[in-house]
DNA sequence: CTAGGTGCAAAAGGTTTGCGGTTAA
DNA sequence: TTAACCGCAAACCTTTTGCACCTAG
C-alpha cells in the first residue's frame, strides 16, 4: 500500500511540472518514515542505506522538488540547518533547548487561530511562520 | 544628548560584564541611526565610513555583544544572513516579497496579545519568533 | 596589570552551481 | 528524442576561529 503514496507523490509532481524520479522517491520516503525534522545532511545518511550512489546535490534537489510540489515543509530555527517537514497541516514549531526535539504544535480545534496573525491594513499575508524555543514536558519533568 | 545614549550603553555592557568599546558604541549607533533590519555585512560598510580600520569579526563580536545586553535582536528570515533590530518591544517582522522592506508590526494595544502563542499542557515558553511574508501597502496600491 | 576586545586571515558550516553523463516522458 | 535530472567537485556566502596585538577597568 506504499504504492498509494508513491502515486500521490508523483501526481504533485506532475501538476508541478516536474519529473517522477527513484531519488525523490527515496528522499520522501526517508522523511515519513521518521517525521523528525532531519536536515538535508541527515537525509542523505538516511538515504544512502537504501541507496548509497545517491549525492547530497541531489539531495537538495529533491527536497526542493517536494517543496515546489506541496509536499514538504521548511522550517527554519535560528542559523542552524534548514529542516524538512512533511506534515502539511497548518502548526508552528516548539523547539525544545533540553533536548533538541522539535514538536509540531497543531493549531488547537476550538478558540482563536493561533497561528493566524493580525497585521495592519493595507498588509497582505502570504506566509507566515512562528517558532517557539522553551523546555518540552519531558525535559521539565526531568528538572523538577 | 547621544550621551544619553551612550550612556545607556554602557550600563548596560557592565551589567552583562562586557566591556564598553569605541566599535560596539558606532555598531550600536549604525543601528539606531536607520532602523531598517542591516545585515552584518551591511552594518560594516556603514561602520567603515566613520572608521575605516574595523573588521568584520569585530562588527560580529559587538552585534553579539549587544544582543547579550537586550538592546538589539537577531531577526532571521528564511536563510539569508540575519538581521539586526534595536527595536525591543514585543513585535514581529514582516517581510515584503515586493520591495523587500522588513517592517516592525506591534501587538496592538487592544484585543488578545497576537504575540502570545498557546502551547499545551507541559511546554513552557523561552522565546518566540513570528516572521510573516506577503505584501505591504505600497506595493498593494501599485499592484492594483 | 590583565582579562577581554580588536583586526586579520584562514577555516568551517550549509547550500548552490557547472558540467558531462543518464533517464523519464 | 530531449529536456530534466543525477553525481561529482568546486564555488559561494555567512559566520566562526586562532592568534598576535591592544586597551578598558
């Protein structure tokens, strides 16, 4: 039943304009199969067990096609590596300083929209992104 | 009266046990001069018309110096190089895909504190960063 | 006097680019 | 068939580091 997300992946491909290839595949793949936020150069380890020809220029390349794509997320935090997210749901991300986990934090069900943010008229938003740094609840159990 | 400023300054490098330097007082005026987010790189060129002897490190050495103290922040968007702002008071940045400008957006005074973001239950807050991007009223009107 | 800061140049990430060969459509 | 993509290596941009000299406290 992989099969299902391999045909999703190459249809946005498609509407994009861009090729079906076994890399973006595998790049892909490496992402949902651990949702952990690797940078591009976690990726590329990852991927090449699976496949240990493919290079990190492809890598990039990749993940930038599932960018354009609809797929995959940036995400950036501080000046360290951008990392990849393939969750496409509308959340922000909590960056824990303890233990270096990132949390998608999903916008809550009921209550304002916390992640729509009010800017002045004549503004027109086209994204917005917020992160958070603080300590997660293991970390905080961990200090008591 | 930009003794006042200095002044300020100062204080505020001994409480954080920094020393006052001539360099980190002409960063910080660069700075408070035009308030238009500089890069690193172009708060040295500005630096350099007033003395044409400081170093690059050195201006990386003061801006950190003075994000240490609480008078500027580091203002990240996407990956591009960071950028300063000495504006302290609880905002966010908004980046103008047509011009390019960064404008400084407040909380507004009224209303819930657009800032503050929900976290569940165990998280707790260090920092918290929102960038938004879309287009500012200047470039709306041409648009139209 | 001396810990901390400066200037310079070299190095270190992280990412992009150029190019010859390969492949999806 | 051919434009898009791959792999490799070199280049690039931003930031950090090492070291000899300087200076604020």
């Amino acid at each position: 039943m992989e099969n299902l997300v391999a045909h999703q992946l190459n249809e946005r491909l498609a509407t994009s304009g861009l090729r079906s290839t076994v890399q973006r595949q595998q790049v892909y793949d490496v992402l949902l199969q651990r949702r952990d936020h690797p940078t591009a150069e976690e990726v590329f380890i990852r991927a090449k067990t699976g496949s240990p020809e493919i290079s990190i220029a492809t890598v990039y390349n990749c993940l930038d096609a599932l960018v354009k794509c609809g797929l995959v997320r940036q995400v950036n935090l501080d000046r360290s590596a951008t990392r990849y997210c393939p969750n496409m749901h509308e959340h922000f991300h909590f960056y824990c300083d303890g233990c270096g986990t990132i949390y998608d934090i999903d916008s809550p069900a009921k209550g304002p929209a916390t992640l729509r943010v009010q800017v002045p008229d004549g503004f027109t938003i086209g994204h917005c992104e917020i992160s958070v740094r603080g300590s997660c609840p293991a970390c905080n159990k961990k200090r008591e």
